[in-house]
C-alpha cells in the first residue's frame, strides 16, 4: 500500500491505525498523515473480557468515522483481516 500512496502525488492520502501500532513509525517516515484510533479485540467466545471491549469499539467507531468526515474522504482502502472491518 505504500508503494501505491507514494505513486499518485494527486490524491491526498491519510493513514489510519492503531494508537500504538508498529505501522505508526514507517508511516510517519514514508511522509503519509497518520491517524491513531484505538484498538480492541473482537473474542468469538463469551467472555466478561468482551464486555468490557464494547465501548472500546464504539470509541474507534467514531473517532474513524470523524477523522474520514474530517478529511472528505470519498476513497477507502483496507487490507488486513479484520481490521478493515
């Protein structure tokens, strides 16, 4: 994906991940806006841990939804498993 970001000069390109992710740092190096959201870890079993996980996950919920409105973002690319999710 940093190869194609790095080709188009003419799009302007946000990156968005982790709060502490290890993407942060070649990111910010390979020149690219980069936004941190938090993360949290969607359990297919019952756990108490889960429950405590939710608000978590409408917290990264919204704070994507804000920065792509921030941005008028009108393209979104993902890669990754669930993370795009």
């Amino acid at each position: 994906m940093l190869a194609l970001a790095e080709k188009e000069e003419a799009i302007k390109k946000i990156w968005i991940g982790t709060e502490h992710g290890p993407e942060r740092e070649f990111i910010k190096d390979a020149g690219l806006d980069y936004y941190g959201i938090p993360e949290y870890k969607l359990r297919m079993y019952i756990s108490l841990r889960t429950l405590t996980e939710i608000p978590r996950f409408f917290e990264a919920y919204k704070r994507a939804k804000q920065i792509l409105k921030e941005h008028n973002i009108s393209f979104v690319y993902t890669a990754g498993g669930f993370t795009g999710v």
